[in-house]
C-alpha cells in the first residue's frame, strides 16, 4: 500500500523562524491524527541551542495530552529524531517507542550538519541503533544529499550506496532517502532506486523530496512506478534545512495525496481534516505555505 509518512511537526518545523509552544504542536499532532496519518514524526531529542524549535519534545511525550493520544489512536507511530547515544536516553527516559537517525552522503554535509566525517557518523549510529533494538523500538534512518548537495554538487548512486549498506547492515527497518535541496530529476530518481533495489526491497526504503525546483511530484511518481511505496511529506510544504541553503520546504503532504489518489492500492485519507490541519500550520508560523491544494481548495466556511 501506497503510505504518507508525515514529518511536519519535526523536519517542517524545525526550519521555521517562529517556535511553536507546547499546545500548538499538539494541536497540529492531533489533526494529523484526524486526517488519518499514521506514521507521524513528533519532534527532536537534539541540543536546543542548535535547533531551538525542537525545545520542548521530552513534554511532547510527557504530557497528559499526548498520552490520550495514543490511547485513542493506538494503531499508528509517532517517531522522533535522536542524534546520539544521550538523546536516545532521552527518548527511552520519555517512553518514546520509534526514533530516527540522521546522515548524509557527503562528507561537507555531514561535517556542517552533525560536525563529524561519514564514518563517524555511521560509528554513533551503529551503537544507537542496536541499544534501541534492544529496547525493541522500531528505527528509521535518514540519508540527506541524495542527490545533490548545496556544497558539493552532484552526488553518484556510489556515495549514497555507501551509507544504505551500513544502515541496513545495523538492522535499520527503513531507510529514508532525502533529496534535501529538491534538484533531482525523475531519471536521476530512477538511476539511484534501481541500484537501492539491489541491496534490499523496496519496502525498506522511503522517499523524502523537497519542492525546491517543483520537481518533487514528479519524483514522487517516478519512485511508485518503481514499486516504492512510502513517501516522506510535511503538512502545507513546512521545513527545509538549515544546513542546506537555499532548500525551500518538503513537499506538502495534501499534494502528494492528490497523486496517491489515483492509485486504487494507497493509502486513504480525511482531505477535510489534511486542509483544516494545513490551514492551522500557516496560522502557527504566521506565513502562507507553499502547498498548491490548500490555494486550490479554500475554505468553504468564511463565517
């Protein structure tokens, strides 16, 4: 089945000027929810001082709020990003049940972005990743600059290939490949899958583009043609990256619903609840979004 993994509240907030204070986040949690999302990525257990949006995410899962959550909607997973050894205590400590790491492809990226080489990187998470095994929590890994990178170009299938296998070698469950700066094309979306394929099925990968050049729905199509099947996107097209300049938002998750309805084997959604929850987003950060059917479909209540 054709699945929408929503990462708003984590990577499409985290790029946003404006910080969201507790019941803001969960507001916009809970109308995922009611639109029918179930793979949701709630927030960060990284340094503030890095990525102060992401202040307040052990009170995500601490709050009374977030426990009636998960009561009434006990069928779905809320993730979160751990960057190291100290923030997977954090979320253990905060009874999260599904993390994420997080590398990239290139060496310049990774250095800027978590201040360690490639190698480096896959060392810590290797140890992250098996104590959070251990503790049977499901794991999902990230791979930014899969395709191009602000500071080095161009990215080959090889460079990529050579973090895939040392995730999967770790046992990861998912392996999310990012097109951070949104410039891949579909052929080039073609030459790196069909070489992904090769080292594990489809069903252990996700697809993560951002719009930057509009061609992120046409990525998107290109990846299910080829029998991939979970796609990345963030409410109304929040996020971006604040390592990659230049990189505008995630591709909003209501246009990638308006693809995956026309295959009969995806995922169903609330598109009522998706737009009221995309609407509640550009109220929270106080700017228009970048989705195209949330200005296609404007309110019908202007009471």
């Amino acid at each position: 089945m054709l699945r929408i993994f929503e990462v708003g509240p984590r990577d499409g907030l985290q790029n946003e000027s404006k910080a969201l204070n507790l019941e803001q986040k969960l507001d916009l949690i809970e109308g995922l929810l009611k639109a029918g999302l179930k793979d949701i990525e709630v927030g960060a257990f990284v340094r503030t001082d890095r990525v102060p949006q992401m202040a307040g995410t052990d009170e995500i899962y601490r709050s009374d709020r977030f426990a009636n959550l998960q009561r009434a909607y006990s069928d779905l997973r809320f993730w979160s990003l751990v960057p190291n050894q100290k923030g997977l205590e954090r979320a253990i400590d905060c009874g999260a049940k599904n993390i994420a790491v997080f590398g990239g492809a290139t060496e310049t990226f990774v250095q800027k972005n978590i201040g360690m080489s490639i190698e480096e990187s896959l060392q810590i998470f290797s140890g992250v990743v098996k104590k959070a095994l251990d503790s049977s929590m499901g794991v999902r890994g990230y791979i930014s600059v899969c395709w191009y990178c602000p500071y080095e170009g161009r990215v080959s299938p090889d460079a990529v290939l050579r973090v895939v296998q040392p995730m999967l070698d770790m046992g990861i469950q998912n392996i999310s490949l990012g097109d951070t700066i949104g410039r891949a094309h579909p052929q080039q979306v073609s030459d790196l899958l069909s070489r992904v394929q090769k080292l594990a099925p489809p069903e252990r990968f996700g697809l993560h583009f951002h719009d930057t050049y509009g061609m992120a729905l046409a990525n998107v199509d290109r990846a299910i043609q080829m029998g991939f099947s979970l796609i990345d996107s963030s409410i109304g097209g929040l996020g971006g990256c604040p390592y990659a300049p230049g990189a505008s938002g995630n591709v909003a998750t209501e246009d990638v619903y308006s693809l995956l309805e026309g295959y009969s084997e995806s995922q169903r959604l609330n598109v009522s609840e998706l737009l009221k929850t995309a609407r509640l987003a550009e109220q929270a950060v106080g700017h228009r979004l970048p989705s195209k059917r949330l200005t296609a479909e404007p309110p019908t209540d202007l009471t």
